[in-house]
C-alpha cells in the first residue's frame, strides 16, 4: 500500500529559524527536557537534536503513556537507556510521574553545584527547557509543571530578551516557552506515524491514505482492537470492505445510501488518536 518511492521531502522554512532561536536560548540552559510520544517514541524524536543541543545533560520524557502499548514502548525506553537517557514516562492526564522530573534532574545535575562550591561559588538554581516537535503534549507539560504555585521569575542577568522563567522548586527554572522543532522526514514510515498522531499537518499526506496505513498497521498488529471497536474481522487489501463496514456502522452514510469514504477516515484516525483503538505504539523495535 505504501510505496517506498513516494519521496516526502517536508521541512518547514521556519524550522532553520527556530533551530536558531533555540541555540541562543541554549547558553542559559543547563538541561533538556527533550519530550516524546510514548506511542511514536522513535517516530516523534527530532532527527537532528544532538546537532542542536550538543551534549547538554538530557533527560528523555515519554508522554501519553496512558495511552501506548507498554510492551512496546518499553523496548524503546531500554534503548533510549541503554544510549544513557535517563528516561521518564508520562501520563499528563492523569499526573503520573510528574514528580520524578525534579529527582531526576537533581540527581543529572548535582555535579554542578558540587564544583560551584568547590570553587566557592554559591548554589545556583538549575535552567531547563522543554524541547519537541508538535503536539507531544510540551504545552500540558509546562501547565503540569508550574500548576498554580508557580512563580514567574522574570529576567535573568545580562540577556537582553524578556525571557521568562517559571520556578518549579528551590532548585529548578523552566523556561516558560517550549522549543517548537519540526520533525525532518525523511522517511515514509515516520511521515506516515507522524500523521497518524497528527505532528503533521494533513496537507503533506491525504487523510484517506493515512487511515489506510492506520488500519493496516493496526490489522497486523492490533487485529482485536479493530474486531472490538468496528467488529471488523479481516482488513481487505483495497481496504473497500472495511471502509463499508465502518461507514455503516458509525453512520458515515451520504445520499444514496453510500459510505462516505472521507468521513470513514476521519473517524480512524481520531479514534487512534484518542485511545479508542485500544493502547498502541507504532514504532517498531527490532
Ligand atoms: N492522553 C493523553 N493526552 C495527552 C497527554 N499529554 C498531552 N496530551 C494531549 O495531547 C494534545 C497536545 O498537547 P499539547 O500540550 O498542546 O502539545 P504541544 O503541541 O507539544 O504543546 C492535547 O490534546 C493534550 O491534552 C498525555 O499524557 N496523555
Ligand atoms: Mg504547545
């Protein structure tokens, strides 16, 4: 269904002036927080990060956890490990974990002030910023993080543009303002993951074929959940009677008594965004 040929060649001209803005940010900021989605967590990772952040301490966080497949995830958070991230699962809905980003921001930077006290020096609070392509869940992140507590801190000393910080405790500023990358894509399965969870926009690949992909992906892979949500027993090749029986069921029909193709596959694709096709992730560790 997908063919290899098809060349997406997709990388917003806003992406080289992002990518500036956040390496001048990056001199004030002592760790990253670089946020994926547990259900694409290769998928969703900025290609070229290392290029941007260096090698500034980072701390991996998966978010939507409540919403992927843990056996599969799980391979990608030992791999991500096994790199040396240390990695944090998420869920922003239901507040898991939140807390651990403090811990294990302490634990990555206690070096810091250990030599700043060395040097005599005093203590300083830590700086981190919240790095990842769209709809990874950053802004819920910053919400989550500062709550109501939360107290803008204002300038820092010797920069020159307002930047505002948000004190999250005694030990750590959070830059109020995420840094919006774009995902380079540079292959099919990537375009097609990222559509699939909406990091990018419709106009780059037709919904029809994106609901195709899902439904085949999810035929090979999660062949209950479709049987659960749209009794559908077996995804055909054309994809033609599974799109009938969909349309019929959910009542996507128009005049004539016809399915409604495109509405069928808006229907797959926000039920796979909202967890209604059961717990899934996408990205394959071999
Ligand atoms: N189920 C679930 N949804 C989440 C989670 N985190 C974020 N979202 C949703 O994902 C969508 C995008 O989140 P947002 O914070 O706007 O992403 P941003 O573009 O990276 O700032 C929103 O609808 C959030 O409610 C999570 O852990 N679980
Ligand atoms: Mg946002």
């Amino acid at each position: 269904m997908i063919e290899n040929k098809t060349n997406i060649n997709w990388y917003p001209g806003h992406m080289a002036k992002a990518k500036r803005l956040i390496k001048e940010q990056l001199n004030l900021i002592d760790i990253i927080y670089e946020v994926l989605d547990a259900r694409i967590p290769f998928s969703s990772k900025i290609k070229d990060i290392d290029e941007i952040v260096g090698n500034k301490p980072r701390i991996v966080l998966m978010t939507k956890s409540d919403l992927c497949d843990m056996e599969k995830t799980n391979k990608w958070i030992n791999y991500y490990e096994s790199k040396g991230y240390k990695v944090i699962l998420l869920d922003l809905i239901n507040n898991k974990n939140i807390d651990k980003i403090s811990t294990v921001t302490h634990e990555v930077l206690k070096d810091l002030n250990e030599k700043r006290e060395e040097k005599g020096l005093k203590k300083r609070t830590y700086r981190a910023i919240i790095l990842g392509i769209p709809n990874v869940g950053k802004s819920t992140l910053i919400n989550r993080l500062s709550g109501k507590k939360a107290t803008v801190v204002g300038n820092k000393p010797g920069v020159t543009k307002q930047l505002s910080w948000i004190r999250l405790n005694e030990e750590i500023d959070l830059m109020d303002t995420p840094g919006i990358l774009w995902p380079k894509i540079d292959n099919e399965l990537i375009a097609y993951n990222l559509a699939s969870f909406s990091a990018i926009k419709e106009e780059i690949l037709p919904i029809g074929k994106v609901a195709c992909y899902i439904l085949d992906y999810m035929n090979k892979n999660y062949k209950e959940n479709l049987k659960l949500r749209y009794g559908l027993e077996e995804v055909d090749e054309d994809f033609i009677e599974a799109y009938e029986t969909i349309g019929r069921k959910r009542g996507c029909i128009q005049r004539g008594n016809e399915v409604d193709y495109d509405k069928v596959s808006k229907i797959v694709i926000k039920d796979l965004q909202e967890g209604n096709l059961g717990k899934v992730t996408f990205d394959e560790y071999e």
